[in-house]
C-alpha cells in the first residue's frame, strides 16, 4: 500500500468518526429480529485512481438486512472496467464486466443500541468476464519478421473471498456515511491464457492477494 493510500484511509477513518460523535444517539428495538435495510452506494471505486497508478474504475450498490442490530446479510453488485495503457511498456489492457458478492457482517457494538457501529465480515465474490490485451509487434530473431501480440475477447471466470471491517455512522436521520478495508484472496481463475487478465471486475489488479476498499452513502429504510 502507498503511503498516499495509507493517508486516504486515515482521512476517511477520522471523517467518518467525527460525523458520527455529532450524530444523535438512537436506540435500536432490540426486542425485533428483522429491524430494517441498508441501501448503499460506494464511491471509492472512482476516487481509488486519482491516488494510484492502476487506472481501473467500478461502481457498485449493496443491501444490507439488519438482524437484531448484530448479524446483517449483505448482497452487493457493481460494475467494473478498465482502458488502460502502460506508457513504460506501451501495453494495453481492456475489460468492462459486472461482478457480484455475498456476505455477513457482525456488530462488535450490538449491545450498545447506537445507530453508529464497527463491523467485522467476509465476502465470497464472482464475475465473468472477457479482456484485450495489446502489445508492440514481437521480431523474430531468427528470420526477423514481426509478429503482432494482440488478444481480443478473452473469456474467464473468477472467484475470491474478502476478510472485511468497517463503521457506519449516521450523519443524519436515516442517512450514513461509512468506509471498509478489505483483504482479498483469489480462489478460482480460469482459463488461463496468455498470462492471464491483468484486472479482474470487483477484485482488482495482480494474481495475489491485495487491499480493496469501500467509501458508502447508505439509507437505512427502519421498521
């Protein structure tokens, strides 16, 4: 992680806490299993490439259900896609695909009835998708034409598990603004050809393990 992404999230943590210490404290009817729905939408997916190299966007909604004001099942989708070229190598990758993951999260605050709390989850995420890929002409060495390196539509498949944890903080009745870290971990990509996709819809970039992160505006609908 870059120090300039290390202080972004710095920036978001201390953001987020300090609207919620000004929001109101409510309590929660702890007395009802089903209380409510989060709907979310994230917007870190756009600002992510103004602080790193990697020029890859997405967009993505979530509903989260509210059990007890400790278990929330969370389904979120979104839309990823990347036009990038390297101007050190002059390679360029292209791919645009939706993705999908499911989800639980847990309250480590449940027993204080706040709006506001701190969550710890996981994530199973897919998606489908095809990438191009285009790179300078190869020469041969021996009879020294040049061969063209392009591959279009290149179909695949991927699967990944997040680690998460986050807050949520309401800023105004009914209205939150939260953030969440996210460790992912490839479990399943294929097929394999020519190396392989250099960005994956909802993953990221890299065949290892990485960081992702979200920033949510969310409307919580009570019951």
């Amino acid at each position: 992680m870059s120090a300039k992404t290390f202080r972004l999230f710095i920036a978001l943590m201390i953001s987020v806490g300090s609207l919620g210490a000004q929001a109101k404290t409510q309590a929660h009817p702890q007395e009802k299993a089903f209380q409510g729905i989060y709907l979310s939408g994230d917007v870190f997916g756009y600002i992510y490439p103004f602080f790193m190299k990697d020029k890859f966007y997405s967009t993505e909604a979530a509903l989260a259900v509210n059990l007890k004001n400790r278990f929330f099942p969370v389904a979120e989708v979104g839309y990823g896609h990347s036009n990038m070229v390297s101007h050190l190598y002059d390679i360029g990758y292209r791919t645009q695909a939706p993705y999908y993951r499911i989800g639980l999260d847990y309250n480590v605050q449940y027993k204080n009835g706040r709006p506001n709390y701190i969550y710890l989850g996981g994530r199973v995420g897919c998606t489908t998708f095809n990438y191009s890929v285009d790179a300078p002409a190869l020469k041969d060495p021996v009879w020294g034409d040049e061969v063209p390196v392009q591959f279009t539509d290149m179909p695949c498949r991927a699967i990944w598990a997040e680690a998460v944890g986050g807050v949520r903080a309401e800023i105004a009745k009914n209205f939150y603004l939260g953030w969440s870290l996210r460790y992912k971990i490839p479990l399943y990509k294929a097929p394999i050809t020519n190396g392989g996709p250099w960005y994956i819809p909802g993953f990221g970039a890299g065949n290892k393990a990485t960081l992702g992160a979200t920033y949510t505006i969310s409307y919580y609908f009570r019951l």
